[in-house]
C-alpha cells in the first residue's frame, strides 16, 4: 500500500457485502494501487441501512484494529468517517496479501484506540518488538507454573485497554481487585453458579470476568485477591455500564479455553485505582451515587440476617462505623461472607480503603456494598499514612458528626446518645413515612405471647442450600410428610423457626413487638424450636415453661424497625426486633457517666 497517515488514512469503499444471515457487513478498501479486505463493526451498521455509506465513497478511518487471517489482513472498522461520495473507482487496484500493519496472529489497535499511542513502524516486515505491549512480561514466571498446570502460555500481553470482540487470541496481565461471592441460580431455564472477578493492570484499566458453571468451580477457590496472573482465552462483550463499574467498556465471559497463571508480584500493577470522596462530604452527594471512601474502621455491628422479599433467602448483614480525617463517620453495610467475617477482619481499628460503594439516604446517609464493591485492608497507598496518623494524634478521641444518626439498618446498634425511648414510637409518630423508621432502644422483655396452636414457631423446609436456606414455609402432607413449595420437593421432617410476639417495656412506655428466629434464639439461651417441640412431645412441659419464665424481665439493647401497615381497613404500627443485644452492664456505665459529663 502507499504511505499514508496510518493513524487517519482516507481509503475507498469499492464494495459492500452483507455477510450471511446477520447484519454483518463485508467492505472491499482500497487506496487507489492496493485493496484489503474489512469488516463493519455492528455499530457502524446504522451508515448501510441509512444510505450513508455507498459503494465508490472516500472514509477516513478513526478507529480500526487488524486480524490476520490465513496469512492475508483483515481490518476491523470500528469508527469511520464520511468524507465524500466519488462517482467511480479509483485506479485498478490489486489484492494486498500480507499488510506489513499488522504482526502476524495479533489483533492491534490503531488510530489511537482507546487513547493507546500509534503503534510505531515496523522493521523487518512487521516484527513484534516494535511494539512494547507486545514484549514478554518482566514478571512472568513461566508457563506451566501457575494455576493450571499448562505450559505454553503466550508471553504477548497486551493492555486491557486495547481488547476486543474481534480479537482471535489475547494475553493480558492484572492484579485480581475484587472476587466476589460465589452466586446460584435454579429456574425455568435451569440451575448453575457463577462469580466474577475484577482485574487491574499497570495502565491503570480494569475489566469485569466472569465465570459460570464447572468454570466457576474451578476457579473460585483458586484465585486470590490481590495476586497477579496472565489470563488467555475467553469470550468479549460490550460491558453493561448500568452493573459494570469497570473503566474497560468489554467485559470477559471466561470459559473452557481460559488459561490462568499465577505471576509474580510487581509494583507497577496498583493494588486499586480509588477516587475516594472526604466522608464529611458524603451529606451533599446524591442518593444511589457509586463513591470511594478510605478511614478507619471505629466499630463494628453484630452479625444480623435479613430475608429478601424476592427470594425468600436469609442474608447476613453487619455494619462498620468508618471514620476519617474530615471527622465525619458513616455506616457502611456490608453482606454475605463479607459481613460473616467482619468481627475478625476489621478489629483493631484498621485502615480501610472502599472502592464502589453505593449511597443511600436511608437513616441520614449511609453506604452499602455491591456484589462488584472492593474493600482493602491497609492498602499501600499514601492515603492510608494520612488517615491513620490522623486517627493516632486526633481522631481516636475527636468528636466527629454521624452522617447516619437515623440508623443504618436493622444490623447497627447506634450509639448511647443515638438511643430512643419506647414512647418515642408513639411520640414521633414513627412508622407513618414511605419507608420505615428505625431505632434503638434499651427494653425489658414483660411478655412472651408463646400459646399459638403447634407452638410458637413455624414450619420451615429443611433444605439449608439456595433457594430455600431454612426459610421458607413447609405444608403437612396426608402422608406425614412436608412439602416446600419453594424448592418442590417432599421431606420427612421439617426444620422449626421461631415467630412470636412479645412486650418490650421501658420506663416510658411498652410495646409489642414481632420476635423472629435469630433474636428468640438468644432470648432462649440458645434452645433451637425443634428441640422446644421435642420437649413438648415428650411431655416436658415444665421445661418449656422455665425456659420463657427465664426470659421474662431480661433486658437488652433492641434494634427495631416500625411501619405501619392497614390491617381490616385500620392503619396499625408494626414494631419488629432486628436485632437484640444483652445488656454489657460495665459500657453501659460508662456511656451514662460520659452523658451526665456532657450535660454538665
């Protein structure tokens, strides 16, 4: 071909094709002594249909990459201008078979891809050493010694800025940011699981993975967080920006062919790209805004559970109180395996940084996690030195401003100055907005309603894996058995969890409130419902008794929820216990005794 600019060329569209059934469209470029073969990416389609790309028209081509393909180039249009319409051909140009643009089995953008620099001139008929990215990496530890076990892995890394869908054969290098939980599904459609993964390499651009299926179990306990490894093999698709907050706009779909090794580690590849936002300012952002904070964590929740209304499954949930130098805390919530193991994670009062959380204006402002949310542990960035000497000469003992002093959730226990009374449901008319209200409260337990017919509990499946997980309902079948509706399937025994009503009082008012498993499991000294209805069968109603006398007059540290809800035609408050916490007795002390200081 004749030198051109190679980063803007004009060239000549001597023939358009459709290809096949679909609307893939095949073009014939030619620059006047030479043609080469090329495809339209779908975006572009919209120049054919619309009559704006004809055959005989001069394109300047922005934004294209070249495969090579049974030794002759191919070109990938991918952005492309319309600069005139010639009435004719151009020349007599010949078929070039071998474009010395192109390194041959590689797929290179051009023009500026994705702001990548112009590739520079090959020597020698296209040698790969003219191209950096395309070097062996510094880091790699050879094939055959990562994860999989096989050998021959291509040392042709690349940027992930620069993949593809139309990429054959790909090797990129990151550092894993984000694992997530392991998920499952079982519909119509069938059953699986999957997890996805966040990678980050030294340009700074990370990218969404994907595994499903035996891939995903392949893989899941084999990849760490915070490891470096060369990936290969998988399929590319534009990423949904709406669930994918990665900067790469493909995301991966990993499968059979995926070849992973496990590399050395190298300080070129960050631990994460972060934009942390000052927590103090967290007040004017908006509700559901995707944000990065780093601070110190200052407490951490109990572990409570939750049921979602859509599946019916049981989620855990804790929540950190996260604090840094703009002397502002918030609650951040964190769920599933995250927040199981969040006591031991977090204690002591380490920094952390939070990539990808998402903000609510539930309970003044708070933050939450997402399944894509990232969370680093003193994390070797210049930030983490900031806020912990800022927490070791002043924060520990600062006063700061509680951005979620509403409460943040059924998992917090706010603080002593946060807590309410009883009557403040009444007084405040709480339980009357769109959404519910939450508070805390220090009650004592004055009745336990525990006469309901077959006791006070319910039924639940057995079945302590997805969809069910204890949860849902089971009906007594005619043949002593136990039908879930939920997973359809019989069982010969059901698994009881409790549900009752009890009056939690105070020295300003009482109230009735709902009683679910998790909190009764602690009232009761740990007694499961299945055993209390094994002590009813067997006569033991003595001890069944005891056990809720025993409960009686105990006081606790009540975390609630209240909305009211029209029941026959009449709008009741509904109080539910989300969480209960015995009464530590030395802290509560202390708290008094700091209040009473205040107040002076």
């Amino acid at each position: 071909m004749q030198k051109i600019d190679v980063a803007n060329p004009h060239v000549q569209v001597i023939n358009i094709k459709k290809v096949g059934t679909q609307d893939r469209y095949r073009v014939i470029l030619s620059d006047g002594t030479h043609y080469i073969q090329g495809m339209l990416a779908t975006q572009l389609n919209n120049l054919i249909t619309e009559n704006h790309l004809v055959e005989n028209a001069i394109v300047c081509l922005k934004e294209f990459i070249t495969n090579v393909v049974q030794d002759k180039t191919v070109l990938i249009l991918l952005k492309c201008e319309i600069v005139s319409i010639h009435g004719s051909k151009i020349g007599n140009p010949t078929e070039v078979y071998k474009a010395d643009i192109a390194a041959a089995g590689a797929a290179k953008p051009v023009g500026g891809m994705y702001n990548a620099p112009p590739p520079a001139p090959a020597a020698g008929g296209g040698s790969n050493y003219s191209n950096p990215y395309n070097q062996p990496s510094k880091t790699s530890s050879g094939g055959g010694s990562g994860p999989t076990g096989r050998s021959g892995l291509s040392s042709n890394i690349i940027p992930i800025g620069q993949l593809n869908p139309y990429q054959n054969k790909w090797v990129i290098q990151g550092r894993i940011t984000n694992k997530g939980d392991m998920r499952t599904w079982n519909n119509a459609k069938g059953e699986g699981c999957l997890f996805s993964i966040d990678i980050l390499d030294s340009s700074g651009m990370d990218i969404r993975g994907t595994f499903f299926k035996e891939d995903a179990n392949k893989w899941h306990s084999v990849l760490e967080v915070d490891k470096i490894y060369t990936f290969s093999g998988g399929r590319l698709k534009v990423a949904n920006p709406q669930w994918n907050k990665c900067k790469c706009q493909h995301e991966i779909t990993f499968d059979r062919s995926t070849d992973i090794q496990l590399q050395k580690d190298d300080d070129s590849i960050p631990q994460n790209m972060f934009d942390f936002s000052p927590i103090g300012q967290l007040e004017s952002t908006e509700p559901e805004a995707i944000i990065d904070i780093i601070g110190v964590v200052a407490s951490i929740s109990p572990v409570s559970s939750i049921t979602a209304k859509k599946t019916g499954n049981e989620l855990k949930k804790c929540e950190l109180t996260v604090m840094d130098d703009s002397e502002a805390q918030v609650n951040v919530t964190l769920w599933g395996k995250k927040a199981e193991t969040a006591e031991n994670e977090y204690a002591g009062c380490p920094v952390v940084a939070f990539k990808g959380l998402k903000v609510s204006d539930f309970g003044g402002r708070s933050c939450g996690t997402l399944m894509s949310s990232a969370i680093l542990k003193n994390p070797r960035i210049p930030e983490t030195e900031k806020i912990s000497a800022w927490f070791q000469n002043r924060g520990a003992n600062a006063t700061v401003k509680n951005l979620s002093t509403g409460g943040g959730g059924a998992g917090r226990i706010t603080t002593f100055e946060e807590r309410k009374t009883v009557s403040a449901i009444r007084n405040e008319q709480l339980g009357y907005n769109e959404k519910p209200d939450w508070l805390s409260f220090k009650a004592t337990v004055s009745f336990i309603k525990k006469d309901k017919e077959g006791g006070p509990w319910y039924p639940a499946c057995p079945n302590a894996e997805e969809p069910c997980k204890n949860m849902c309902k089971v009906i007594s079948t005619s043949d002593d058995h136990w039908q879930c509706e939920k997973c359809n399937k019989q069982y010969d025994k059901c698994c009881r969890r409790y549900i009752f009503s009890a009056t939690l009082s105070d020295n300003t008012s009482t109230c009735w409130a709902s009683i679910f498993n998790d909190q009764a499991l602690g009232m009761l000294q740990g007694h499961t419902a299945d055993e209390l209805n094994e002590w009813m069968q067997n006569g033991d109603y003595d001890k069944f008794e005891k056990l809720f006398d025993d409960a009686l007059f105990t006081e606790w540290i009540v975390k609630a929820k209240v909305k009211s809800e029209l029941v026959s035609e009449e709008q009741r408050v509904k109080t539910t216990a989300y969480a209960m916490t015995p009464i530590d007795y030395a802290k509560e002390s202390k708290e008094l005794l700091k209040a009473i200081k205040n107040l002076q």
